[in-house]
C-alpha cells in the first residue's frame, strides 16, 4: 500500500507542477488573495479534509 500511495503522491505533484503552481506557487494565490493552502484557510473555508480537497482539485471553483 505504501508504494502506491507514494506513487499518487508523485502523480500528484507533477499534476500540481503541471497545472497549478503558476497560480499557487509556494501554496499562496496570486489570482485571488486569501485563497491560499494556508491551514487557517483551508479551515475557514471547509477545505480542510483530504474528501474537500479532493472534491475542490477534481471539480475546481471559480478560477479554477
């Protein structure tokens, strides 16, 4: 299970790599300020479980 996880988590980040980091880089905005990977954030804005991430990654929001 461990080597599959690490695999998503690589696939993962070469998706961040490819498709977001010019919006979010360093886990900040630069669209929208305040929309950042902060966990304060993601907190106040219900975004703070893996299923809400997820959610937002695979149906994006807005700019998105």
């Amino acid at each position: 299970m461990a080597n599959a996880l690490g695999a998503e988590m690589t696939e993962g980040g070469e998706l961040f790599q490819i498709h977001c980091v010019g919006s979010h880089v360093n886990g900040g905005n630069i669209v929208r300020w305040g929309k950042n990977f902060k966990i304060e954030t993601l907190e106040r804005n219900k975004l703070d479980s893996v299923e809400a991430i997820a959610y937002l990654v695979k149906n994006g929001k807005n700019n998105m």
